[in-house]
C-alpha cells in the first residue's frame, strides 16, 4: 500500500469514503506521524490522529480499509 506523506489524498475506499487525507512526518516534535482527515480538500476542518512509526502507520490504513487516490491534481496545502 502507497502512503504518501505530505500529500492529501481522497478517501475512495473503506472508512470515510469520500473524506480526505493527509500524512505528515511529526518526527522532530513527537518521532512519528499525524493523520489528518477532513469532508474537505482544503484540509480545513481536519481531525487528527497519531501513530508512533511507520509500521503502525501502515497497520492504521489498513485496519481503516482505506484506498487513497492521489492523484496529483488535489491541491497542495503546506504543514
């Protein structure tokens, strides 16, 4: 499975369909990842949650279902 970090993707499979997603590296203030989803691609009205490496970050996607397109015409919204 492809997580990119960084990058927002739109949520086409499992939980949240249809929600937005973002991954961004916290490894200098916690050592691991936030996942931030949002109903928008603007990331505005985001929920996060945390996970502590790689391998639960894989462990998170997957237990969520997710298929993630991403696509690169999504916009870009800087951490």
């Amino acid at each position: 499975m492809e997580i990119k970090l960084g990058e927002i993707g739109k949520i086409v499979g499992g939980q949240e369909l249809g929600h937005y997603v973002k991954v961004v590296d916290d490894g200098p203030n916690t050592g691991g990842f936030l996942v931030v989803t949002s109903t928008d691609s603007d990331m505005q009205d985001g929920f996060d949650s945390w996970v502590e490496d790689m391998q639960t970050l894989q462990r998170f996607f997957e237990e969520a279902g997710w298929v993630i397109d991403w696509s690169s015409d999504l916009p870009h919204v800087p951490t």
